[in-house]
C-alpha cells in the first residue's frame, strides 16, 4: 500500500469542538489542514490522480469522499462539517492501480451440464492481496441490439465480499447466478482498511454455453407438473408407475404421466404484465383410474408485482386471468371456463423461513446464506384463491352436471428444502411438499377437496426421483380418487 498510496491520519489533540463540529485546535501537519470548513491538501504531482478523504465520528469510520481527479480541496457548507468527537484523514489514490491476477482466464467457455451441476450458478475466484480488507467485484452481461439500441455491455452489478470461504486459505471468491447462452464480464478490486482502491483486475470475460433446451427455455418455454400460473409452485413432470383407487374399486396398477407445457416469453407487454399458454394433460396406460385423466388448454395473461422490504424479503403478489377447456375424453366431459387466481406474497406467505435461524455470522456480505451454515430446514408456506365462471358443454360423468359452471377455489401448501439431507445423500436437493384444494360450486351447494404431498429428489435441475401422493375430487369430473406414483420427474 505504501507504494501505492500516502496516508496521513489527522486527530484532534483534546477532541474539544466548537459550534457546527469546528475543531479549536489546528493540525500540526502543514501537509494537509482543515480551516474554516475547508480541506486543503498537497498538490498533485498527476492530475488524473485522486484523492480520498475518510471521516471518522464518535469511533465510527464514514463512507469515504471521493474527490474529482486533480482536486486538491473540499469545501464543506454550513453546519455541513461533522458534531461530536471527530478526525479526518486523506489517501493518495492513484490513476493507475496495481494489476490484481484473476484465476478465470479470458474468453472461458462453461460447458451447459457444468452450469448444472452448481444448479445455474459460477464462482469467481482471485488471490489474496496483501493488505486487503475487502473486495469489489462487478459483473455486467452482454446484451444484444434491440429497440434501436446498439449491442453492448449491460449495467455492472456490484458484489462485495470479504474473502470467500475459510478452506480456501490462499483464494477468495464470489458466486453469482449465470444464465446459459449469455456472456459475462467482471473485474475485481481490493480494497484497503481505509475504504481505498488498492489493486484492481483487468476485465475478464466468461461464456456460459447454452444447450438446446436451454436456448428452448430462454425461448419462454417450460415444462412442468401442472400450470399453476406461479414459478413458486414448480414441480417437474411426472412419468411414474401408480397405484389407485377410487370409492368402491381396490387398487390398480398402471403407468401414468402428468405434465404442463407452458409458454411465458421473456418480454412481456410490460414490466409486470405477460401473455401465457399452456396444455396440461394427465394419463393414465390401462383401468378404471383412467378416469381421472384430463386435458386442459389455457390462453391468458400472467401478472406479477414484487418488491424488497426492509429486511430484504419479497412481498406483493402475481396473478392470472385465461380463458380454459377441460375435457376428459374417457368419461365425455367438456367445459368452458374463464378463470382468474391471485397468489399473495405477505407476511411469511411465499418465501423460505430457516428453522433454525440464520444469523448474520451465518452469511456473506451479500446476505446470502454459508454454504456450511446451511440451515436443517426451510419450509415456505404459499396461498391462492381464484374463481372460475363457464359452461358445460357436455357433462359426461362428472358431478359438476349443471349447464352453467360457478366454482370458488382457494389452495394453500406448503414446500419444504433439505438442505443438510441433500448434502448427506450427495444430491443436488431434497424437498417435500404437502398442502389441499378446497372447491365450493355455489350453483350445486357442493364442496369438493383434494389433498396432495410429495418428495422430490433432485438429482440435476432438470432431473428427479419423485414420490407423490393424492386424495380426493379434483377438476373436471371431480370423482373421488386415491392415487400414490413412484417415478421421475423432468422440467425446464
């Protein structure tokens, strides 16, 4: 750092201050001095470089002050200086820093099923540098030509962090979510106790490959169990062998498959509100639980409005409004529905609660979560209620036979990480999930409930073993069924 940078630390003798925070005694260093609210310091030998000028109030170090390059004094406005007790340095900060060395070299390739492996995420990592308090590392994608606007790099997005892991003695490092196809750069600066740029690294670039099904899901596309019109509810498709029973038959095996092919593009017709497609199917190979099979065809809009709180938690709430078929071709049922369902996120609704408890010792500097700090549990509890307004066009035989269709519905459920089993067993997650549906048809004065519950095993982020289990009436002949599958799911 000497090299680098001159420090010189300033301090009251005494620390008596007058009105506004004025110092009643001066610096016995010519080389800088404070008079009258007003900073000067020595001249610059290069104008492009800088000087930095730290505050320190009752014990307390403030963020620095960036002077312009070539400055050389600050002037602070009316009662602008600090009260209290109080010091200020400066730091010489050079226009050309030394050069940090990355570990990542340019133009890497990261091949799609790495991506996979760290679940969609990439570690940065650097050697330490002597004197170092902290690092800054910014990353910005490249985003292609569109509305007028010439291909280039996007905004940086800064990440602080103090040194990455304990058993990576001679490295740190960042993690950050990268998306396939797209392209990366970041650069990395060390700083100093005094808040200083020290070192900072050339920019180095990263492109993580796409495969063909990710470039399908950047298309808009996604597979998953069923559309329930909220990514927080996402399960994937399930190809199981399954044994069922309904209220007077014994239990029957079968193959059976469940699965939702959905479309939400990426631009939407506007920040918050997006068109949405989807065909959701159930089959079943042989035997009377063929019953329950169905297709339903959705075409509609997806909306969502979420912000931060204070304590960095999500809130708000997304919704959906389609118009839907149903139709069970075995048992001649055909309706029509227009169906509208919010999903609020508030309160503990919609995001993870560890049990126990993370504290502040237990994360990074970017809040999230040591990777040997895990917790033993997260469970996030999720809540819907929805209304849904059509026509029979042919009942068939369900038990919802009136000609005009009026259904008030509301689901709540819950979905449970594993964090320390998954790291046990040496898979990517383990999760549970368990909750009900709860159907009231004004029209007919009837109730219909379905439960449901599972674990899903993950062994890829595409890939699972999937246990699931289901009791009850469920959409569109609403016919009691008791269905348990053992198989794998697959989702994108």
């Amino acid at each position: 750092m000497a090299a680098m940078a001159a420090t010189l630390l300033l301090t009251l003798a005494g620390g008596a201050c007058a009105a506004g925070g004025e110092p009643v005694l001066a610096t016995n260093n010519a080389a800088g001095r404070y008079e009258d609210g007003l900073f000067r310091l020595p001249p610059l030998a290069d104008p492009k470089d800088k000087y930095v000028l730290l505050l320190t109030v009752d014990g307390k170090l403030k963020p620095a002050i960036n002077l312009p390059a070539g400055a050389t004094g600050l002037v602070f406005g009316e009662n602008a200086a600090p009260t209290g007790r109080w010091s200020w340095a400066y730091a010489l900060q050079r226009a050309e820093l030394p050069p940090l060395q990355v570990a990542t070299a340019d133009a890497l390739n990261v091949p799609a099923f790495v991506l996979a492996a760290y679940e969609g995420r990439l570690r940065l990592e650097w050697p330490k540098v002597a004197g170092a308090n902290s690092y800054r590392v910014a990353i910005s994608t490249w985003e292609n030509a569109k509305n007028g606007k010439p291909a280039d790099w996007g905004e940086e997005a800064k990440i602080s962090n103090t040194c990455g892991e304990p058993e990576l003695k001679e490295l740190c490092n960042v993690e950050f979510d990268a998306e396939p196809g797209n392209r990366y750069r970041w650069t990395v600066t060390a700083i100093d106790p005094a808040k200083v740029d020290m070192a900072r690294s050339m920019p180095r670039t990263i492109d993580a490959e796409g495969s063909k099904l990710a470039k399908i899901k950047k298309s808009g596309w996604s597979l998953q169990r069923s559309d329930s019109g909220s990514d927080d509810d996402k399960k994937g498709a399930l190809f199981s062998y399954a044994r069922a029973e309904d209220a007077t038959t014994p239990r029957l095996s079968a193959y059976s498959a469940a699965l939702a092919l959905i479309w939400q593009p990426e631009a939407g017709f506007s920040q918050h509100l997006f068109p949405r497609a989807s065909v959701e199917t159930r089959r079943t190979s042989s035997g009377k639980e063929k019953e329950s099979d169905a297709t339903i065809v959705r075409a509609g809009v997806y909306g969502a409005r979420t912000w931060r709180n204070a304590e960095g938690f999500r809130k708000g709430y997304n919704w959906t409004a389609a118009a839907k078929y149903e139709e069970a071709r075995k048992e001649g049922t055909r309706k029509g529905i227009l169906e509208f369902r919010v999903m609020p996120f508030l309160g503990p609704l919609g995001r993870h609660i560890n049990i126990p408890a993370v504290g502040d010792d237990g994360r990074d500097s970017a809040a999230n979560i040591r990777p040997d700090r895990f917790p033993l549990l997260q469970i996030m509890p999720l809540w819907s209620v929805g209304a849904e307004l059509g026509k029979t066009f042919e009942a068939g035989s369900s038990t919802e036979s009136e000609d005009r269709i009026k259904r008030l519905r509301t689901d709540l459920g819950f979905e449970m990480r594993w964090p320390a089993l998954s790291g046990a067993l040496g898979v990517l997650s383990v999760s549970s999930y368990g909750g009900g549906t709860y159907w009231r048809l004004p029209g007919q004065g009837a109730e219909y409930h379905l439960g449901q519950a599972g674990i899903t095993i993950s062994l890829t982020p595409q890939v699972s073993f999937d246990i699931a289990y289901k009791v009850g009436e469920e959409a569109p002949n609403f016919k009691f069924s008791r269905t348990t599958n053992v198989g794998v799911g697959f989702k994108f």
